[in-house]
C-alpha cells in the first residue's frame, strides 16, 4: 500500500527583520528569499562588495531593519533561518561604520558550551578603482547535548576556521576580480547510535553499538578564482569567472581508511547585447566538471564490482541560457530557457524555462513572476555545505530542477510598512533527503546523514511576509509558508517506484517573527522567534518517525560606548526546547553568549 503524505497544517513564516540583500545577478533575486534549500556551512565572507544594478521592478523597498544578524556555525536543515550552536557574526554586529571611514574589524565572544565565535579583517586597498582585503572566521563548540531519545549526553565539537583574500580592479570598461580562501572544518559524527538490528526496539544504552563517536573529522576546502566582467551600462556586456575547488574528507567511514577528495573546476560566462534603447539579448552559461580521487577501500571489488560508494565517477555539468529582455516605463519581462546536461554514468539532458516579468499595478505596488529551473550538482562540496553529517563515502546523482516558479505582489503602500504575498510551484527529479544511516561497525563512525534522492518531489508553496518599522525606533517582521508536498520514489526503486513518502525532514508550516527596539542611540534589543512544523524521518526508510517541532526564542541586546567599541549579549533558546535538525543530532539548550565588536 502505497504511504500517502497529506499535509493537513496551514501555515505562515516569517523572515526576521532582515533586508533582502541586492544581488549581482539581476534576475535572481526575487528567489532567494523563498528558496527552502539549507546550506550546511555559510562561507562567511566580510568583504565589501558593490552592488551591481538590478534591472527590474519592484522600485518598493523593503524597510532596511539595522538589527543584528545571528549567524549559526553551519549546521541545518530544510528550515530557516540555520541553528546549530546560536553565534553572531562579524563586522558591523554593533555598529554601521563604513568601510571606508574604518577598514579593520574584530569581533569576538565565548559563551556556554564553550561557544566561541571571532571574526577578524581588514581593508588594505579601498578606493575607487582597487580593493584589497583579507578576513577570518572561527566558529566553534565543545559541550555535551542530550540525546532527545535516551537520558544520555554526548559531547558534540565543531571547529570550523575560514579565511581569505580577495582583490577587485577597476579599469576604465571591466573590472577584475581574484580571490583564494582556505576552510577547515573539524567535528565529530556524535549522532544517536542505535543497532540496525533492532531498529524498532527501545533505545537504550545497553544496545548501542561500540561505535566512534569521539574521533573528529576534518573537512578541507581550498578555493581559488579570478574573473573579468565589463560595465554594467556597457552595449555589449560580458563576464568571465573561472574558479577551482579542491575539497576533501581527512577520514573515510572511520579512522582507519582515508577518505575521498573532489576537485571542481568551475567556469560562468556571459554574453549580451543592447538594442532598440529598451531591448537587450544575451547568452549566459556555467560550466562545472568534477573529478575525483578515492582510497583504495572505495574502489570497487574486482570480482563483483560493488564497492562502499554509490556513484563516485567524474563527470561535467553545463548549462546555457539564452534570453531577450525589454523593459518599459513600469514594467520589465525576460524571455529565456535553461538547457542543462551533465555526463557520467547516469547522463541526462533537461530544459526548463528562464521567464520573468514584473509590473507597476499601482502606486509602489508591484506584481511579479518567475518561471526557472536548474541543475543540482550534489556534488560532495555541494552535500558537506548542506548537511556536515551526511556520509563521506556517498556520492549521489544530480538533481534536475524542471520548475521553480513564483507570483506574488509586494507593496510599500504605506509609511513604514511593507508587505509580499506569493504563491509557487516546484518540481524536482531526483531531489534528496536526509535519513539517519546507523552504522554497527566498532571503530567506525556511528550515525551518517544518509543522503536519499531517487525521490521526485512536487512543492506547492504560499506564504506572505510583513515588515513595518517606525522612525528607527522599533521593527516588527511576520513572514510565514505553508508547504504541501507530493513525494514519490523514482523508478530506481523498482519495486517500489512511485510509491508516496514523506518529504523527510520538510517542514510543512514554519513562522518567523522578529521585533527590534532602540529605546535610545546606542542600544537595541532584539526578540526573534521561529517555529518548523510536521516534520518527519525515517529509520532505514521503514519505521516513520515524527519529528520534534523547532521552537526556539532568542534575545540579543547590544550598546555602542561609541563609533569603535560596542558590547553584545546573545540569549538562545530561552524557553528551552528541545529538538533535532537532524535525527539523532539534538542541539543545544538554553545558551548564552557575551562578546565584543571593534571598528579600526
């Protein structure tokens, strides 16, 4: 009998007073504020970069909200906004100096559970026609959680440590831009372990297998790129992005075997052309080709063929997209495709479409659409970003994105306030979940994120977002989605193609709220909640599993002394809840933190 997923909650989620950050890529940016994709790690870089012009409506902006940012070290799931361990980020947390008055940062603070967070960088070029900085990050974590199924804690660490150096060139008709980062990233796989062979029975102690759950991990990533892209009002337009990443696990499925080690290079590119004053063609395109190097213990067995991994052969992705573009007094539309291909053992071609249009209907009143689609790599960069605790011997084939389509309208019909309601639709083949992997191996790492994507899912989504803010006194923010998926195992199954599951680990409600209050100059304070519903997992896709809901309250207060120096205080999870991103892996508690910005 085929499981039937119905989502029976409605729901509204809200986005916490930030402001929706302009991006480069003109016709992106109405989607990343929807999009549910979670990333595992934020590459957290403190550079200042410009703006590039975005060439549609809405001319309505949304209220800038000067509340600080929390910023979590890279642990998530389908929710937002990321937790993990609840720490801030660097920069401008106390104050809005600009980089051009004060060209260093530092930031730094310690907490409960050994919570440490710093930040450090600094402007050594900031003039009109060349920028040069170089910036670190550190996040990390050494407390014991409780495990939410059994009355036992565990230590859980993390230590990931990021750094950089980036320069941009500005000649007379393109820039130039080039940049290398190195991050490494240290944790333990301290998720529950439980004995496959009784995946039913009660969690105890006793059952647990003799399982590492000490040994930490290391994960590497070296990045280097360099780039050319011409002036945004030039005629003929064009950009060029070539980029490498090496990334590679320090450990296989335990410390006793190596693991493996991905490079990718990467390559944008992109064409256009002005004409008719108003009009506008163009070609844009991505290359990406992965190649991989593996231990001897995942290569495959000589005399079956099977091996630990599932899908480790190198491979190329690509990706071109024509368009035409043309714009009048109050609206704008762009017509475009999206043909994408990518080779290896499990070769497809897909095409979707590249549209979007918006108009002026009233006064700062806009109505917009689009209509995309795109190739997921799930490369194993790609799978660590999302999730850290997914395994490191699993490789997975890549998503094909059919649809990602939205309409909404937003206003800032009234002083202060500002409102976006929307509706979409999306389809994916081969989209993946998370799924506990309880290894029974002594020695070895004992609770994997199993990665399963022969799952074709189809979202529908409506939600809305409200902002209102006064005279920098107060800001309010309510956003909320209701998710209702359609979740089906792919013919990969076989047997079992087309049955119904759950989208695991998917909230089907999530709300966020947030209000900030200045009571005088220096000092603010800032409420931010958030709540994920209906989630659910399973145990070796058979025995389903209702999630705990995420429930969390935060509170920071910070005060500026004055233009270089300010303190902050960071309460997490004040009402106490206890819940899981992922099954097995619960997270902190009640947690404070108290730390120091300086601008210099």
């Amino acid at each position: 009998m085929k499981t039937i997923y119905n989502v029976k909650t409605l729901c509204v989620v809200a986005l916490l007073g930030t402001a929706a950050t302009v991006s480069a890529q003109e016709d992106k940016s109405k989607k990343q504020d929807l999009e549910r994709e979670m990333t595992l790690e934020r590459e957290y870089d403190p550079t200042v970069q410009d703006a590039s012009k975005v060439n549609t409506l809405p001319v309505i902006k949304e209220p800038t909200v000067k509340k600080m940012p929390i910023d979590y070290a890279g642990f998530t799931v389908p929710a937002d906004p990321e937790k993990e361990i609840s720490l801030l980020p660097s920069g401008n947390i106390m104050t809005d100096i600009m980089y051009n008055k004060r060209r260093g940062y530092f930031n730094f603070g310690g907490g409960t559970y050994l919570n440490l967070n710093g930040d450090l960088g600094y402007h050594i070029l900031s003039t009109d026609k060349d920028q040069l900085n170089i910036w670190f990050s550190h996040r990390s974590t050494n407390g014991k959680v409780k495990y939410l199924q059994v009355d036992e804690k565990v230590k859980a660490k993390l230590n990931d440590n990021m750094g950089g150096l980036n320069f941009k060139h500005h000649f007379d008709k393109l820039s130039l831009k080039m940049g290398v980062k190195y991050g490494y990233s240290a944790f333990n796989y301290y998720g529950l372990p439980v004995n496959p062979s009784y995946p039913t029975a009660d969690f105890a102690p006793a059952t647990f297998p003799d399982v590492d759950r000490d040994t930490n991990q290391a994960a590497q990533t070296i990045k280097a790129n360099v780039g050319v892209e011409s002036k945004e009002d030039a005629a003929v337009g064009y950009l060029l992005d070539l980029s490498y990443t090496n990334f590679s696990y320090k450990y296989g499925v335990g410390k006793e075997e190596d693991g493996p080690t991905e490079g990718t290079f990467n390559a944008d590119f992109g064409l256009s052309a002005a004409f008719g004053g108003n009009q506008r063609v163009g070609l844009d395109g991505n290359f990406q080709y992965f190649n991989y190097s593996i231990p001897q213990s995942l290569e495959p067995d000589p005399e079956d063929g099977t091996s630990y991994m599932d899908y480790f052969d190198s491979f190329a992705a690509a990706t071109l997209s024509p368009y035409y573009k043309v714009e009048g007094d109050n609206w704008h539309v762009k017509l475009g495709v999206n043909a994408m291909f990518f080779s290896g053992e499990h070769k497809e071609f897909m095409a979707s479409p590249n549209i979007s249009a918006d108009v002026e209907v009233a006064d700062k009143t806009v109505l917009y659409l689009d209509a995309k689609g795109k190739l997921e790599s799930n490369s194993m960069y790609d799978l660590y970003q999302v999730n850290r605790y997914t395994s490191p011997v699993t490789r997975i084939t890549p998503s094909r994105n059919w649809l990602d389509g939205i309409v909404g309208i937003k206003s800032g019909v009234a002083p202060g306030f500002w409102f976006d309601v929307f509706g979409g639709y999306k389809i994916t083949d081969n989209n993946h979940f998370y799924l506990p992997m309880f290894n029974n191996v002594e020695n070895e790492f004992g609770n994997f994120c199993l990665p399963l994507n022969e799952i074709n899912t189809k979202q529908l989504f409506i939600g809305a977002n409200l902002k209102y803010s006064y005279q920098q006194l107060f800001e309010i923010s309510l956003k909320g989605i209701y998710n209702n998926w359609k979740a089906e195992l792919s013919d990969e199954w076989y047997s079992r193609a087309g049955e119904e599951v759950p989208a695991y680990g998917m909230p089907e409600m999530e709300i966020t709220a947030g209000v900030t209050v200045r009571p005088i100059k220096n000092l603010s304070a800032s409420l931010d909640y958030y709540l994920a519903t209906g989630r659910e997992t399973a145990i070796f896709d058979v025995q389903k599993i209702k999630m705990d809901n995420i429930n969390e309250l935060n509170l920071t207060g910070a005060y500026n002394f004055n233009d270089t120096f300010g303190l902050y205080l960071k309460l997490n999870n004040v009402l106490f809840q206890k819940y899981e991103l992922y099954y097995g892996y619960p997270l902190q508690k009640f947690s404070a933190m108290i730390g120091v910005n300086i601008n210099f």
